[in-house]
C-alpha cells in the first residue's frame, strides 16, 4: 500500500467522522515564535487548544513537518528524518481518550487490516484511564501494554519538570512489532526497549494540562486529543520493510544518486544514501514554503542540511561538483499527487540549491588553499599561534 493510499484512506477514515480536513501548514509556522520550524501537526491548532472557537470541534492533517533535533542520526537508523508527513486527528473539547484510543485501533486493524497480534501499546506511568481503556474495551492482553514515565509517554516530554510552556498531557503510543529475530535477541522484550523490534507508528497525546510559568500544570478549559502518525513509519510497516528508506518515499532519489556514482567505486554507504535522500527532501520542501539557504536562522539551518548533504555525496565519490540540484525533480515526481504545485516549482527549487551547492564548493576550494598555504608557512615557522588563527579562519 503506497504512502499516497495511506494519506488518504487516513484522512477520509476521519473525514467520516466528522472531522474538519484541514490543509498541511507551511513550514514557516505562523505566529509561534517558540519553533524555527513547524515540527508536528498540532502547531496550526494552539490558539484552538486553548479553548479558542474556530467553528470546528475535529480536525484531521497530514501535515509537512521538519525536525532537526536527530540530524545526526538520520541515515544511521531506519526511522528518524528531518522532513517527514505527520497523520494527525485532532479533537478541541470534544471527544477525548475513548473515543481517540478505539479510533486509532479501528483504524490500523480494520481499514489497514494490521495484524492485531502485532501492535503493543504504551500508556503514562500514572494514566490509569487509558490503560483499562486499552484492557477493558481494545481487548489488548495486559501483557502487552506497558507504563512508562515522564521522557517517554508525556507530552511534551518532561514537560511537567523543565518545559517548555503550553499545552502538554500524558499521552499512549503504539508500537509495531517486527518479531523476536529482529532487535537484541532477548525473551523479554517490549516497546521500552530501544533495540529496533519495536518502532513507535502513533502517538495519542490526551493535552489536558497548560504549562504556566512556574512549572504548574493547569487543566485546561477543555480536555484536548492530539495525535501524530508517521506517513513513512506507517508506510514502512505496510510495504513490509523494517527501514523507511526502502520505501517508494525515498528508493528513487537513491537508485539515481547510485546511478551518478562510479561504477568502479566502491559499494555506497546506505547511511550515506538515506541521509542524501532526506536531507534533499526537507530542503526541497523548505525552499517551497520560502526557506531560503542563508546566514541565520532558518535559513542557516536549511544551507547547513544542504552542505552536509553534498559532503555526503563527495563522501560517496562524488567529486567536487553540483549534484543535488539534479534530484529535485524525483522529488516533485514522488509528491506530486498531494503537492501538485511542486512540479511547477521545481526549476525554480533546482536552481537556488544549484547555486548554493556552487557556493559551498567555492568554499571548500577557497579553504583547502588556505590550509595548503598556512602550512608551508608553519613549516617554515613552526608558531602554535598562528594554528589557532588558521583554524579559526576555516
């Protein structure tokens, strides 16, 4: 079941349900100085979870997310992006934990017809609402779900201790289970352990509380249900592949960087190639909502995905030259059906990453001659100090 069938079957699930369908956010998020980016899909709706009347109860997004906290680990795990699609229903005092729990199960075992057997659940450690929810109605064995504390199962996590401000809530996840051969090994092994059996597909987040200033916890005007389900974990899951980067979301930008590699180099790096192929698409996407590459703020952070991206590309054997800006148009192809206006950008997408990958070479050009110099000089004249200012030059 391709992504594209996964959005929509999600949405018109909710759609049924008298749900609002609401169109993605930019990633520029709008009137919310807290975040650089617009990192999950209940951003747009803050003024409706604090009792704000919108003239709608329900809601339902697959909202364009970026994330930059798990740089580092994207490519060196399965699961982790900097852009991804976050499947979102949303509830503003209206229907709250039962509803939202037998919603999220009907949803995954009925209309995607996921393996019961296969799914755990995780509640909050004191939530004992939604764990006989889970035992007395889903029917879920005891066994198979499991209490965790504060960095796992609220939301946001250790929100109640250190922040940030705001709407916050215990919240339930569900977990998929790709067996006992994958991940440590061990007889006893459940949703806390981190060893990639399990991978978290839906978070249920019951925001009931707002953050004050002095770290209490004020229940809100109304009881609040925010959920986020990954598109390219859930797609994963579909297409029986334990990596996200196996899917259509991301196999075609990787087959054409293999093709723009040597055929006598050797065999590419797939933390490589799946970090390429992410970093690509949130630059994409960045530059479509109006991120362009600069010196600060969000602009600094989209030029640094772009550089680490073609380091990654030379790091493949890509030598010194433009090579990202010929993948835009794979992406377009691969997005078209829920962003159309994509395929009308995509020059325009190339040519400002073209001009920023030039740069960026121009750059490294610039910097292995300065090195070159500087070190004939401190062979010449060995001086510590002037290494310092070397290095604080490049």
């Amino acid at each position: 079941m391709t992504a594209d069938i996964l959005r929509d079957k999600f949405l018109a699930f909710f759609k049924v349900r008298k749900h609002k369908i609401v169109d993605s956010d930019s990633l520029v998020p709008k009137d919310d100085p807290t975040v650089l980016f617009t990192p999950a899909g209940m951003n747009q709706f803050k003024k409706e979870f604090m009792g704000f009347n919108s003239g709608f109860k329900r809601a339902a997004t697959a909202q364009r997310c970026l994330r930059t906290d798990d740089l580092e680990k994207v490519g060196k795990t399965s699961a982790h992006h900097t852009f991804f699609e976050m499947l979102g229903n949303f509830s503003f005092g209206d229907y709250f934990k039962k509803e939202a729990i037998s919603w999220a199960w009907e949803f995954l075992t009925k209309e995607l017809s996921i393996d019961p057997e296969k799914l755990w659940v995780s509640v909050y450690q004191d939530d004992d609402e939604a764990y006989n929810i889970w035992k007395d109605q889903v029917k879920i064995p005891e066994i198979k779900i499991v209490r965790l504390g504060d960095q796992d199962n609220f939301w946001p996590a250790e929100a109640k201790t250190k922040g940030p401000n705001g709407p916050c809530g215990p919240c339930s996840e569900i977990f998929y289970d790709f067996g006992a051969d994958v991940g440590c090994g061990e007889k006893i092994c459940d949703p806390s352990c981190s060893c990639g059996r399990f991978v978290e597909i839906w978070n249920l987040v019951f925001t009931q509380f707002n953050r004050k200033d002095d770290g209490s916890l004020e229940p809100l005007p109304n009881k609040n249900i925010d959920t986020g389900m990954g598109l390219e974990r859930l797609a994963a899951v579909m297409q029986g592949k334990q990596n996200n980067f196996e899917t259509e979301l991301f196999q075609p930008i990787i087959k054409e960087i293999i093709r723009g590699l040597s055929p006598q180099g050797t065999v590419p790096e797939k933390k490589l190639l799946y970090a390429i192929a992410d970093h690509l698409r949130a630059v994409v996407f960045s530059i479509f909502d109006g991120i362009l590459p600069s010196n600060e703020g969000r602009g600094y952070v989209i030029r640094k995905i772009i550089r680490k991206a073609s380091l990654h590309l030379m790091g493949l054997g890509i030598d010194k030259k433009p090579f990202l800006y010929r993948l835009v148009p794979i992406v377009a192809e691969i997005m078209h059906k829920p962003y159309p206006e994509l395929t009308n950008r995509r020059e325009e997408i190339a040519r400002i990453i073209l001009a920023e990958e030039k740069s960026f070479i121009d750059v490294l050009g610039s910097s292995e001659e300065l090195l070159r110099v500087k070190f004939s000089e401190f062979i010449d004249n060995p001086n510590p100090e002037a290494v310092g200012k070397t290095a604080f030059l490049l």
